[in-house]
C-alpha cells in the first residue's frame, strides 16, 4: 500500500522511518507541500513567564534563537505544548518536562487548559509560524514571534497535477493513503488537484491528523478523511494499518 505524505521533508522522512519500522509492505511516498524557513530573531526570555508551543517545529525555532544564557533561563519558565509530539520535541531539545498538556490536541483545548493556570499578570511567548491559527494569541496575553514560516517547494504544481496524478491513476481502488498533518498542507495539495484527479482520489484513502486538518480538507478537496483517536503522527499510523486490512 502506497502512502502519500505531504508533511515538510525532514517530517516526512520521519513519518516514512515510523511506517516502515509498523510494516515493512508500506511504500511511503514523499511529496512535501510545505518547506521549512527557521527565521532569526532576538528574544528577551527574561519578559515572559510562560512560553507555549503549538508545534515542534516552534520548539527548534525557538532553541535555535536562544544564546546559552537564554537556554538556561528557559528552566524557569512554565511551558505549555498542545499535544504528546510537541511535548516530546520540547523534552528532547531542553531536556526538562512541560506543565500543560491538553486531553484533546488542538488550540481550543489549550487554551481551555491554560486558563486554569495563567494569572492576569503572566506574560506569555508564543513562537510559532505566521501560518497558525489565532486561537491563542486573541486570547491569551502573549508576544507570538514567527521563529519559522513555510513556503511552497519548488515544481509542487508539475509533482501533484503531473506526477502524482499519473502514478495514482496505474493504482488499484483501496491501495492509496493520502496523509495530511495541517490544513496548509492540505491547502498547497488541492489547490493543484483538478476534478479528474479528485475523481480518483475519492477511490483512495485519506487520513488527516485532527479535526482541524481534517475540515481543510474537506474545505478544499471536498473530501472527508479518516482522524486518528490520538491527534499524532503514531495514531494516524494506526489508522493506516487498519485501512490496509
């Protein structure tokens, strides 16, 4: 079974190291949607008193702005991670746990999680890319800082409405999964989908990584995907091995 993965290179070569290692009769196909930009910025940590995540990528693009005193001074702040991935990624980088984790990965539960433990006088760092929702930032009393920001790949147009197409048009009905893990990926896809090429995809497998992504595709491709219980790269794993039962 074919899996189309659309997340930027060096978290699709991730996602097919993960679904190689599951079953070894996956063939993991890259098609990055999205390109990573790491932005340089200065940043006083000494204003905040929580820094919340909203993605890995906003952990390394703050790590890869702080100079060794803002790294340790980063131990004395509260910190936030909408969902396990993100938490991870901030473990892995820093080396210290995080205080807030919502049950349910989106920006709403965040938030929700949030206010539980913020006070009227925190100031808070959100580093995240100019593409994020605004959940966060028109509700919480934080600086957000663009630490990153995604440009479309070169030749995207020719790999999906050329290539793709005509790959997936040799493939038997059921043994295609298309994977989406934001709704700009989902965007920078479908916008080079015609109505031939959707025609097939309505024959193939798609899984979205949450609800959100899940209505971008829906919003651009018309098309409703399978969503993992776990809002994660491993669940959507999951679902992927149950469609190809």
């Amino acid at each position: 079974m074919k899996v189309i993965i659309t997340r930027p290179l060096e978290q699709g070569v991730e996602f097919a190291n993960l679904l190689k290692k599951e079953e070894k009769d996956f063939e993991p196909v890259l098609l990055p949607t999205l390109e990573l930009i790491y932005n340089k910025i200065p940043i006083n940590i000494d204003e905040y008193d929580w820094i919340v995540f909203t993605s890995p990528r906003g952990v390394k693009g703050l790590f890869k702005n702080l100079d060794e005193e803002g790294l340790k001074k980063i131990k004395e702040k509260k910190i936030g991670a909408i969902g396990i991935e993100t938490a991870r990624e901030f473990r892995r980088t820093f080396n210290m746990e995080v205080d807030v984790v919502p049950k349910e990965y989106t920006a709403e539960s965040l938030l929700e999680s949030l206010k539980g433990r913020l006070s009227k006088k925190d100031r808070i760092l959100l580093p995240t890319t100019p593409a994020s929702r605004d959940i966060l930032p028109k509700n919480l009393n934080g600086d957000v800082i663009h630490v990153y920001y995604s440009k479309e790949p070169d030749n995207l147009k020719y790999k999906i409405s050329m290539d793709l197409k005509d790959k997936l048009s040799k493939e038997k009905d059921r043994n295609v999964v298309l994977t989406f893990t934001s709704a700009l990926t989902a965007k920078n896809f479908f916008k080079y989908v015609d109505e031939e090429f959707l025609n097939m995809l309505k024959k193939q497998y798609i899984v979205s990584i949450g609800p959100i992504t899940n209505r971008a595709v829906g919003r651009y491709g018309g098309l409703k995907g399978y969503i993992p219980k776990e809002y994660t790269i491993k669940g959507m794993i999951e679902v992927i091995k149950y469609l190809k039962k």
